[in-house]
C-alpha cells in the first residue's frame, strides 16, 4: 500500500520539511511493525518539490496518474498545500493536510482535503480561556506584519469580542520592530489588563525590555514566542512570568512524550514541530482508512470527516464541511524558574518591583 507525498528536499524549505519527512518514516516503521495498515505493508513514495510550490501540482498529478498511488499526505507549507489540493480536488482523491496552517488552505471549503496541522488561528485560543478564568476583560491584541501572526490575532479578537470583552483594533507592527513605547502607551490608555502578542522571539523579547524601561506591566502578558528557549536565553530573569504557546512539548506525555522518545532514538535528535506534523499527518491518515475500513476514496473522505482521534499534536477533529481543524490547539505554558511550565498560570503578571532575585 503506497502513501505518495511532495516533500521539500531541497531548496529553501529543505531543513524543516526534512523533519516533516522523518516524522512520516517513523509513523509508516511504527504502522510496518504492527502488522500494516488494514493488513497490507505500508511504502512511501515521496518527491521533491525543491521548495517551489507551484511544482506541488504537477507531482501530485503524477503520483495519482502514473505512479496510482493509494493514499495521500499533503506538502510542507501552506502555499504548496493549496496548490496540491487544487490538483487532488480535481482528482477526487483525498490528502491529509499536514502542514498547511493557513485558514487559506480550507478557505473554500475542499471536500477531500482534511487537516491534522495545527491552525494559525489556534494559537490565542488557550490564552482565551486563561484571560476569561482570570476574570480579565480588557484585551490588548498585537500581531507581527505576517500571515500566521495575524491570522492568530484576528481569530482571538474575534472569539474575545463573542464572549463581550473589551478588544482593541489590532496594533500590528512590522518585522524587526525593536521599542514598543507607542504600543505601550495605547495599552495604558485602554487600561488593558491583557497584552496578547502574535509574532516571534525575538518580538517578545524587545516588548519585555520595554515593558521594564517604562515600569509597564499587565495582569497578563502572552507572546506567541515566549515560549521558544531563545526567549530565556535573550532575557534572562526578566522572563520570567510570561505566558507562550506550546504546539509541540513532549513533555506533555501519552503520544506527544512517546513519539519523542521513538524519534530521538531513530534520528539521534529531538523532535520539533515539522517532525510532529509529519507523525501526526500519517496518523490521522492511518485512522481514517481504520475507521472505513478501506481505501475507497469515497468512503475514506466520509470517514475522516467524522473522525475524532488523538495524535501528538492534540486531538483531531475538524469541520465536516471544510476539513478544517478545529480539534488541536497549542497549549499556554508559563516561564518559571528558566524553563516553561505546563499547567494553571500564576497570574497577575508581576510589576517590576516586586520581582526578586533568582538565585
């Protein structure tokens, strides 16, 4: 039984779609050493895009037609995911949607198109609830001048303003941004009691530096970046308290903590997100065709739109009439003692002077 995949073996997207890669291998060695996927040994059959997404079409063509392919897992990266599924929709032929975050790739609501990546508008959700059980409701949303980040930030405003807080028109900030004064000072005049930010590490790190040259500091601060370990490398004590997003932590236990420990055995390294979403991919893929109980097309797409199953990246669940995901979330994590910690925050955030000395 041969999975076909477009993976980026060279090129720009080269690195991590590697990780994506392995974290297939893995997934079809566990399936092999089980006994296969409804009794037949499981081949991948993956070619190179060289990081160009226009080139996903094509080879999706060419897995279906000439090499008939049985099943499919979609390309790294969201760009490469919408043309590929432009070309599997034509075909009728269903692919899991692996890593293509992007609310663009569900956008128009493809029928065999499924998706076990995380969403970019997943990342605010668990934050959400965090600011709602703390009983704040003034919210502060910043987002980086990029897709990901402000699809995030405009999924949070949206939820937030559904259950009646307090939200600001999104500040967004360009790349490279380094004072966050202005952004402070709109922040103070809302009396925000919630800064939530949407972009990279090195993003939190110059707004925590800022926070601390104006003596700024709400109940709750959140950077999507926070919980990156450059994050605590670029700031020392000083990060403590801050609240991130989690979307890959084997520390989590169950699949997460026991794919980690097969990966790192197999590879000799850790596993990041890509390799998460490769493993989570061939999951889903592998308990749709269990729940069908064949690789019938037709039947398979029922299946999968139903479906709901654990995999390391949370659970699947997704929308039945666009095969978006709507199950899996990253996780809040909080900076304590140099690390991030799962588990309820402590929260307020503190004010500047009234932190002590880590020692």
């Amino acid at each position: 039984m041969v999975v076909g995949a477009v993976i980026s073996q060279t090129g720009a997207h080269a690195e991590l779609a590697q990780e994506y890669a392995r974290g297939l291998d893995l997934w079809r060695d566990e399936v092999n050493a089980a006994g296969g996927l409804l009794g037949r040994r499981v081949e991948l059959r993956v070619l190179d895009d060289g990081s160009q997404a226009l080139r996903a079409g094509p080879l999706y063509a060419h897995l279906i037609k000439e090499e008939k392919v049985d099943l499919l897992v979609g390309p790294y990266g969201s760009a490469a995911t919408m043309v590929a599924a432009a070309e599997t929709e034509r075909a009728r032929r269903v692919m899991v949607n692996g890593a293509g975050p992007a609310a663009a790739t569900h956008a128009r609501s493809p029928r065999y198109l499924f998706q076990s990546a995380l969403p970019y508008a997943s990342y605010g959700m668990e934050v959400l609830r965090t600011t709602i059980d703390a009983g704040l409701q003034r919210l502060f949303i910043v987002a980086r001048d990029d897709v990901a980040s402000r699809e995030a930030a405009e999924a949070l405003r949206n939820a937030a303003a559904a259950q009646e807080l307090t939200v600001n028109v999104i500040e967004v900030y360009k790349p490279g941004t380094l004072d966050y004064v202005v952004h402070v000072a709109r922040a103070r005049a809302a009396e925000a009691e919630a800064w939530i930010a949407f972009g990279d590490v090195r993003d939190a790190a110059e707004m925590v530096k800022t926070f601390k040259r104006l003596d700024y500091a709400p109940k709750l601060f959140f950077a999507q970046g926070a919980a990156h370990p450059r994050f605590i490398a670029l700031l020392g004590q000083d990060a403590e308290w801050s609240l991130g997003a989690a979307d890959f932590d084997p520390r989590l236990g169950g699949l997460a903590g026991s794919f980690a420990k097969a990966y790192a055995a197999k590879f000799d390294v850790p596993p990041g997100l890509a390799a998460a979403e490769g493993y989570a991919a061939g999951s889903v893929l592998a308990a749709g065709a269990r729940a069908a109980g064949t690789f019938a097309q037709e039947s398979l797409r029922a299946a999968l739109a139903e479906l709901q199953t654990s995999t390391v990246l949370g659970e699947y669940r997704v929308a039945p009439e666009s095969g978006a995901q709507i199950g899996a979330r990253p996780r809040v994590v909080q900076i304590r003692l140099g690390r991030p910690e799962l588990g309820t925050p402590l929260l307020p955030y503190p004010q500047w002077d009234e932190r002590a000395l880590i020692k």
